[in-house]
C-alpha cells in the first residue's frame, strides 16, 4: 500500500476515535438531507479545510496562530447561531430572512427559500467544522504532521492530509446515511420530526458551549483511543519494510545502533540508546527558566514531548505528573517539550493555560520551532525520554499505557544514581601497612 492509501484508511478509523465525538452534533444535523445538495458538500467542506488548516499550522508565524483562532471563533459563531435556529423555527425565519433576500437579489429570482441552494449552506457548514476539529494524532497522522512541522508547507503533506481527511469523511457519509434512515423511520412511526429537530439543535448549541469553554477536553480524557493506534501501527509497519519515522521501533533500533560500541552494563540492564541532546532552541521555558543538559548532569531526567490538544497526551499527563511528584526529591527531573501540532497550539497564552488546567507543576519547554524535537530524532506524540545520571538516554516509550515499565525504569536509574554517587563518596581503603624492616649487624 502507498502511504495516500495509509492515511485514507487511518481517516477512516476516525469514526472510532472518541477525538470525533465532539463535531458529531455538527455533522448530524444535517442527517436526512439530500445526499448530493447537502451530506456531499459539507463532507468536502470539512475534508478540504482540515488539510488546509493543518498545512497552515506548518508554516508558523503569529498571523498562522491569529488565522486558526478567530477562524475557530467564527465557527463556533456560526454554529451557535445553526444550533438556535434548529430549536426554534420562529428564530429561524427572523435570521434567515435577511441572507434570502440578499442572494435572491444576487441571482435576480424570485421562490423566497427556494431560490437559495442548499449546498452553498452545507459548504459553509463543512468548512466551519473543518475549522474546529481536531483529530486524534496516531501514528500515521503523527508521522503527516511530523512531516508538515519539520519541512514545512508542501503539496505532498496537504495531500496526505487531504487523504487522511477524505478517509474520515467517507465513514461519516456512512454514518450519515445510516443515520438519516433512522431518523426518517422515527418522523415515520412517531411524528417526532419536529422533536429530532430540536434535539439535533440543542445538540449543537451543547457542542459550542463545550468546545468554546474547554469541556470536551476533559470528557475525551475519561476515553481511550489506543485501539486505533494500534490498528494503525499495524498498517505503518506493514508499508514500505518498516522504513517509516513514525514506526517507534524503527527509531528505537537505529539508536540502539548508533550506541552499541558505547553500551556499557548497568545494574538496570538498561542499554544506552544515545546521548542527552541539547535543550536549546525553545521559544520559551514555563515553570522554570531555561535548562541545559550540562546543568541536569547528575539527575535522572524524563523529557515528555506532548501537545495540549492531544488527547493521546491528555492520557499521560497524570502519570507524568504523578511521578514528577514523587520522585522529584530522589533526584527525578520532569521536563515538558510542548510540540505543537496545530497552529492554536503555537499561542504561548493556550499553553499556559492548558498548563494551569492539567496543573502542570514540572518545567515546560514552549518548542514551537521544533529544534528540541529534531534534536532528540522524535516523531510522535506523546514521546518520553529517560536519561540517567550519566546524560545517556536509556529507555523511550511512544504513546500511551505501559505506564508500570516507564515508573520501574525511573526507578531504576534512580537507584542506579544513587549507588553511583555513594560509591563515589566512600572512602578509599587504607593501604596495609608492612612492618618495618630491621636492618642486622
């Protein structure tokens, strides 16, 4: 399979990953429309302005972060105001009014509601949820916008972006016709049309209300995507011999080669994969002033590569955080590398604020370049890095769960630092003194 073919059918999963509950009121409301005049064109509206926003988040700068966020705020604008005209049909008429009789003016006709197309509307609706959602990066979209962040803006990323996205769409019209029977059999047998239509508006009103203020962070944090995750890392290591950056164990075995004329033997049997790269580069440091390798020598250090939007990483933050806790007066340093993956995410201001929210206490460098991350080869997230005493890293875990390994791994190069620095400490054994020779005669 060509990599077009991957991310098509990782879109596809999608409509498994809880990272879509949250637009799925949008998408549903328009259930039981006409397929072409409306599924179709909202379908395409989302697809091409997911590929375009995430390519935009790749090619950085303040007005890329200013764009994606009054473009986000304007979504939720405009869904707020479809949401509130599903409710009530009176509000519908007085807001409506206006826009139909500016385009039948447009296009010189007459027919009032009629004259309008339907799929201009469902394209604006399509593009206002490509504006809000925010998919689940698992290994293949991972490996896309990896790509997107380090070589930037190109044709090849918005394509496959564009594939990931086409693949997503195609499961919603599934659902979407599926649901649209469903919806058609209850107007049927019960005459509830009138109720499913205020319910679907209600729906939408509690998805602005719940992305606008955060909420949907915190209900997509009690759920796990992981059975996806793995699906797709099926699919990665089966394309091209396991050749991919987003395949942790391609990484992991090309450093483990790199090292092994420098592995030594520790009482954690752990091998040294590398050594600690440079920390330089990040755009800002939160928690702490900026750190450097040379002044972590000594400790043992847990660098986490994550990104507040990530739902993957929403996952491991606790335990992150937990262990940061616990083990921070045996010599244990946590330290954040916040890599962002969209371009909402560059603002230093909704860093912060994620860090607040997940009472981050930890250091957290803001790495919107990604010189950290090309520093230490990285190509997921979330990523964590365990470094010894010594600055030599000696175990990486990728994405979530295996949480039991990563606390004994700290465990261990904390104990391993400590029997270090006591035998260093101990004093050296006194020479055995000879008796004194006596000379005779």
């Amino acid at each position: 399979m060509t990599l077009p073919v991957i991310a098509y059918l990782a879109g596809v999963l999608t409509i498994l990953s809880p990272c879509i509950l949250p637009i799925l009121p949008f998408v549903f409301a328009r259930a039981g429309q006409p397929f072409v005049r409306s599924t179709l064109p909202m379908l395409a509206g989302l697809a091409i302005t997911f590929a375009l926003v995430a390519t935009l988040a790749a090619v950085g700068g303040s007005w890329a972060v200013h764009a994606n966020e009054y473009g986000r705020h304007a979504a939720l604008a405009l869904f707020a105001l479809f949401g509130f005209t599903l409710v009530s049909p009176q509000l519908a008429a007085i807001l409506t009014q206006p826009i139909i009789a500016f385009a039948n003016r447009l296009l010189n006709a007459r027919g009032g509601l009629s004259a309008v197309p339907t799929a201009g509307g469902s394209l604006v609706l399509g593009i206002a949820t490509g504006l809000l959602w925010a998919p689940c990066a698992g290994p293949i979209l991972g490996l896309v916008l990896t790509g997107a962040a380090l070589q930037g803006a190109n044709v090849q990323t918005t394509l496959l972006l564009l594939a990931y996205s086409a693949g997503a769409a195609t499961s919603l019209a599934l659902a979407l016709l599926i649901g649209g029977r469903v919806f058609a059999v209850m107007k049927q047998s019960l005459g509830a049309g009138e109720w499913i239509r205020r319910g679907l508006g209600a729906a939408v009103i509690a998805g602005v209300v719940a992305i606008g203020l955060g909420a949907d962070t915190g209900l997509l944090a009690r759920l796990s995507s992981v059975g996806t995750g793995k699906i797709e890392q099926a699919l990665l290591d089966g394309f091209s011999g396991k050749k991919l950056a987003a395949g942790a164990s391609a990484v992991a075995s090309e450093r483990t080669t790199l090292a092994a004329d420098t592995q030594e033997k520790f009482q954690s049997d752990l091998p040294v994969e590398g050594l600690f790269p440079s920390l330089d580069g990040a755009v800002e440091w939160l928690n702490s002033p900026p750190l450097s390798v040379e002044q972590l020598r000594g400790k043992v250090v847990l660098v986490d590569f994550w990104t507040f939007a990530c739902i993957n990483c929403i996952h491991t933050v606790p335990y992150v955080r937990a262990w940061a806790e616990k083990y921070k007066d045996q010599g244990l340093v946590v330290i954040g590398v916040h890599a962002p993956e969209f371009a909402f995410e560059r603002k230093i201001d909704n860093v912060k604020k994620a860090i607040s929210d997940f009472k981050i206490g930890y250091p957290v460098a803001v790495d919107n370049n990604f010189e950290i991350w090309k520093a230490f080869e990285n190509s997921y997230w979330p990523a964590h890095y365990f470094i010894d005493a010594k600055g030599q890293i000696r175990y990486h875990h990728f994405g979530e769960g295996d949480y039991e390994q990563s606390e004994k791994v700290i465990q261990d190069l904390l104990a391993e630092a400590k029997s270090e620095r006591q035998s260093k400490a101990a004093p050296e054994p006194a020479a055995k003194l000879l008796p004194p020779v006596v000379k005779q005669g």
